[in-house]
C-alpha cells in the first residue's frame, strides 16, 4: 500500500465521476484535481454513505461550507459508492459539495488511506492552490473528524 503524501508533496493528479446538489437537481460530471489549480482544495474521504459519522461530518461541512469557500477553497466528498448512492445521500441530507465516486479505490490507494473491512480510513487533505498537501488528517479508527473551524483555521494560513 502506497504511504500517505507527505506535507509539501503534489498528491499525483486524478479524476473522478460525481456530482452535486444544487436547486433541486443532481448535477453530474467530472472532477479533477489538476483542474482545480489556482484554488486550494478540501478533499474529505470518507468510508460510506448515509452512516453515522460519515453523516455528521458530511452535514457539518455542508452546513459550514460558506466558511470553507471564503478562503478560496474547493470541497469534495470522496467515497466507494457510485453515484446513485451519493445522490440519495445528498438529498436526504441536503448536503451542498460535490460528492465523487472511487469505486476501486484507486485514488484512496494513492492518498495511501486504504483499510481492511471498512475500505478507506476517514481522511481530510488540504491541497493548496498550486497543487501541494499542506495539511492532514487521517484517522486510525475512523470515528473522529476535524470541525469546519479547524478546516477554515488550515486554509487560513495558506499563501495568496
């Protein structure tokens, strides 16, 4: 399993299917991270939908997401399930950025945040706007999420 990218790293380019909630419709396409030079990036992985901590920290974000976006910042939902799942996801909770889809895992492998049984470790990455990790979270067991506050504090610090 490849290692988790070190702090000052540029996490290798990906691109993944989603899509998001806006005015009542589910909007899809792609998303890739070299499209998102110029702007830092929140990337939130997370083991399933619907589940109770991935819920509480997807619904935090979502319910913090104009903080996030004050600093600039991109944020994606990042999980296994397909699109389907994630748009019920999203509209039962009303959850506002994008949820993508890694089926297989492959960008979860290359964050190096895989685990037995529950398929990827809960994770928060902040790339900044030139493409390098400035800042990570990733958890063990996965039952604990940094709060939006923490988030907006990371993105703060950031350069112009």
């Amino acid at each position: 399993m490849p290692s988790t990218p070190k702090i000052g790293d540029v996490p290798g380019e990906f691109r993944l299917s989603g899509g998001q909630l806006s005015g009542g419709a589910f909007h899809l396409g792609d998303y890739s991270l070299h499209e998102q030079r110029g702007n830092p990036v929140v990337l939130a992985f997370y083991p399933g939908d619907d589940t109770p901590v991935c819920t509480a920290q997807l619904c935090s974000y979502s319910d913090g997401l104009e903080q996030l976006q004050s600093a600039g910042a991109v944020v994606w939902g990042i999980s296994a399930q397909g699109i389907d799942s994630h748009e019920r996801f999203a509209r039962a909770r009303q959850l506002r950025m994008p949820l993508l889809s890694d089926p297989d895992r492959a960008v979860a492998r290359s964050f190096g945040i895989t685990a037995p049984l529950i398929g990827l470790r809960r994770s928060v990455f902040i790339i900044d706007a030139g493409g390098r990790l400035r800042w990570k979270h990733v958890t063990a067991v996965g039952a604990t999420f940094p709060p939006t506050a923490a988030l907006a504090s990371q993105l703060a610090t950031l350069p112009v």
